[in-house]
C-alpha cells in the first residue's frame, strides 16, 4: 500500500471498507463506487464510501461476481457495532434478492445512472444523519488502493479517524430497513432497461438530475413503456456492407501528413535543425495512399412540442417517436440533436456516440405557453447561422394539427432544410395548415390510435420505417415531395 493510503482524505473513506458487508471478487470493480460516492456528494447526499459502495455492488454485479459477507468481526472488540452490523447486512441481503439485483447484469447501468438509483434508494437515510465525517474524502481512482486489504490494513484504516458518522449511519440503514426496500422493489424497471438500450449521451451533475426527475416522473413511465414497444423494429437496423476505402498496399502518392514509418528517407539527409524546422512547418514529405472522401451524417434536428397542447397521450407518443427516430438515424449514421419548443426553442441536446438525451427528452416540462411563429423565427436564424457545405439539414417536427406558422416562415425553413412532420389530430379534428404542401414528408395520427393498444403501436412503426433521411432528393425534387407526402400521409 502507498503512503498516501494513511492520509485521512484516503484513509478515511478506504478505512470504512471494514465495515463493508460486500466483497467483489475483483478488486478493481470497487474502482466504479469511487465514482458514485463522488457524484451523490455533488447532488447533496453524502454517506459514507462502504455503504455507497455495497449498495451500488449489489445494484450492479451478478450473484457470481460478489460474496456477501463481513470484511472484519467486531464481535469481540465492539459487540453493539456487531449487532448494527448484522442488521446492515440483512438489509443487503435482501437487497442482493430484489428483482432490480437479479436482472443487474442485463441492464448494463451506466455509472450516472447507478449514482442516480443509489440517490433514489439512500436519499432519504443521507438527510437524516446529523453526523458529519471527520474527514474530507478525496479517493483517487487508482486500483491499487483496493488490493491487498486484509482485515489487519482494514483495522488500520479503520482506527485511523473517529468513525461516529459512520456508526451512525450504519444504524440508520438498519433503522430504514423497510423503506429502502419498499425503494428498491419499486424502481422502475422499464425505465432502467430503456436507459440501456438507447444510452445516455450526456453525463454529469446536470444529468443525474434529470435521470433523477425522469425516474420519478409518472408521464415518463408511459413513454418508457411505448418507446419499449416500437424500439425493437428500430434496432433490428443493419449497417449496410461497404467496401474499404483505403488501400492495401502500395503508395500513390507525396503527401505532407503520415506517420513516421512512411517518410520519405531523403529527408533524414537534412541536419537536425533543418529537419526540425522542417516538422515544424509542416514541410516534411510522407508517402501517402488513396483515400476516398467518407460521407459525412447529414444533421437532422428533432423538433418535439412542449406546449400545453402536447399533454397526456399526445405528449406520450411525440416523445417516444422522437427517441425512436433519433434512435434510428443513429443507426443509418446520421447526426442527431433534439430541441424542445413551446412559446420559445430550447438548447439543443445531440446525441453522441450513439447514445441519445434519454433523461432530457423524457423529463423536460415547457411552461411558456405557445408561439410558433417565435420558434420558427428563431430557427430560421439557427439554421442561417449554422449553414455548412453539402446537404442541407432535415427538421422533424413532432406537434399536434394546430400547430399554425405563418407560410412564409415555413418557406424559409424549407429554402434552407428539408422538412418532415408528424401530426397528432384532436379528437374528431382534421388537419388544416396551409403550409402542409410546402413539407417533404408528413404523417397524420388520428386521436383514436392514442389510447394506447397495438394499433398505436403499428402506426408508430409503419411512420418508422419510413422516415427519410432524404440522401438523394435533390433540392428541386417537386415530384419526389409529391409522391413521398402521398404515401405517407395514408392512414
């Protein structure tokens, strides 16, 4: 063990491991609690490592990949520790059998996402010690602090600083027996499941909270379960086969980027301040071989209504055909990015390395009434702003059929980016916007569908399968916008 293992901001929390009921059979598996203890202190909950630590193992490793049982015995040396100790550990094995622990290893938690169902489970134990550590806990992520832990280096550690705090808090679990495990029966499993498939493309603080919001959210729930109906049809999407782009072997040319081995050798003949002065400038010959331009994604911009027109089942089926297309063009290789509006156009939240804004798009709340043709307007000088070489981005707007824009506004949006819309009719509504000629693609659903049912469920998947990606519609392409919106709008 290092030196620095006996400083108190390691010493500390390392030395509450003997009171840990939970050992992992690897040692570095206890790397990942390192990180939880310190995401739950940014969100305000601060308890000692060894709880945040067993809890989060139990939460996330398989029944073969930890053994329950006590690091040190107290039995002689502090008996009415002991027996807190034993109600803490029948409060993990209980845990250890809870339906969240069995499907641990298929729900492939993210460590944001472990730190937010610790929150949801502890949180309340956290706010109810009075006790405070003696000590400011700063654990480096280095493996090396957890091997060779012995009950002798754990005593050690232990005695190191006053452990009142984690006396306590050790009680407070037992004390909280029910409550914790009312919790963890009552996460939502589906939810947990969805984060898995479709991931989480932003981390931090900031989206632990949302997680946090979105798992205790009731509307959220709903759209969990109909994104778990439609997602299936949308993984099943195959990359399609390519031949390589680059060559095998031999050269084709000089080029002035390379790695090493294919400098031209002539150019080690120039003396070592030539040669460096040459590097520097960017002047050193490469040999260089054919390489094909790779297509860059196309930007797509998922536009979803906040607005209160958009509440209930409405909001329920917008939300899950946003995440479910975004999901897709992911898949095909597209840039994704998701924006809310309602009376204004919120940040953009993109997607990234094929993980979507999940907790984003399931618990944000517009609160700013309604004003198309503000959030057009605003567009319009985005898309102005951000305009690149190639093709021209693709807006998909998921709103109900009152969703009035000023036709000129539409026209401009649509002399800078292609343009497919999903409508949610009212009940007995029908679709009256005098834009809807100027779009690439729509799709109209009928109130009735929303209820819920396989029928919703269809026509999620028949829009689905055939979202454009417009890769070959050229900008003038008047017919092939006919046929496209034909087709799609058929009910």
């Amino acid at each position: 063990m290092s030196a620095r293992g006996t400083s108190p901001e390691v010493a500390g929390p390392l030395g509450t491991l003997a009171l840990s009921q939970v050992k992992p059979h690897s040692s570095t598996a206890s790397l990942r609690a390192v990180k939880w203890h310190s995401d739950l202190g940014r969100l305000g909950l601060e308890l000692p490592f060894n709880i945040v630590h067993d809890f989060g193992m139990v939460l996330v490793a398989g029944p073969n990949q930890l053994e329950l049982s006590p690091r040190v015995e107290f039995s002689e040396t502090d008996p009415s520790l002991a027996a807190a100790l034993r109600g803490y550990h029948d409060v993990l094995a209980e845990a250890h059998e809870s339906e969240a622990a069995r499907r641990a290893p298929q729900l492939q938690m993210s460590d944001d996402l472990v730190v937010v169902v610790l929150a949801r489970i502890l949180g309340d134990v956290a706010r109810r010690l009075r006790a405070r550590p003696a000590y400011h806990a700063h654990l480096p992520l280095d493996g090396a602090l957890f091997e060779r832990l012995r009950e002798r280096r754990l005593r050690e550690l232990y005695a190191a600083v006053d452990r009142s705090y984690e006396r306590e808090a050790i009680a407070a679990v037992g004390a909280a027996r029910l409550l914790i495990l009312t919790l963890t029966d009552s996460l939502d499993l589906d939810t947990l499941r969805l984060f898995g498939m479709v991931g989480l493309s932003e981390g931090g603080a900031l989206a632990q909270v949302e997680l946090l919001n979105s798992l205790e959210t009731p509307e959220a729930n709903d759209v969990v379960n109909f994104s778990l109906e439609i997602l299936p049809s949308v993984l099943e999407t195959k990359a399609k086969p390519a031949s390589s782009t680059v060559a095998a072997f031999g050269y084709s040319g000089l080029g002035r980027r390379g790695s090493i081995d294919n400098m031209v050798l002539t150019e080690l003949a120039w003396d070592d301040m030539e040669l460096s002065r040459r590097i520097i400038d960017n002047e050193v010959l490469y040999y260089s071989r054919e390489q094909q331009h790779e297509e860059e994604g196309r930007q797509h911009l998922l536009l979803i209504d906040a607005s209160a027109s958009m509440r209930g089942d409405r909001a329920t089926f917008a939300r899950a055909m946003a995440l479910a297309t975004g999901k897709k063009l992911l898949l095909e290789g597209e840039d994704v990015a998701f924006r809310f509006f309602d009376s204004r156009l919120y940040e953009p939240h993109a997607a990234h390395r094929q993980e979507l804004p999940t907790a984003h798009l399931l618990s944000f709340k517009g609160e700013r009434g309604r004003n198309p043709a503000r959030v057009f307007s605003e567009l319009i000088t985005i898309l102005d702003l951000s305009r690149r070489h190639g093709e021209p981005p693709v807006i998909h707007l998921f709103t109900h059929a009152a969703l009035y824009i000023p036709r000129d506004l539409v026209q401009q949006v649509r002399n800078m980016a292609q343009i497919a819309a999903v409508f949610i009719l009212p009940s007995g509504g029908k679709l009256e916007l005098d834009y809807v000629d100027l779009l690439n693609a729509h799709w109209v659903v009928d109130h009735g569908l929303l209820a819920g049912g396989s029928e919703r469920a269809d026509r999620a998947r028949n829009i689905l399968t055939n979202v454009p990606t417009f890769r070959n519609e050229e900008g003038d392409g008047a017919k092939s916008r006919r046929s496209l919106t034909e087709v799609m709008t058929a009910r």
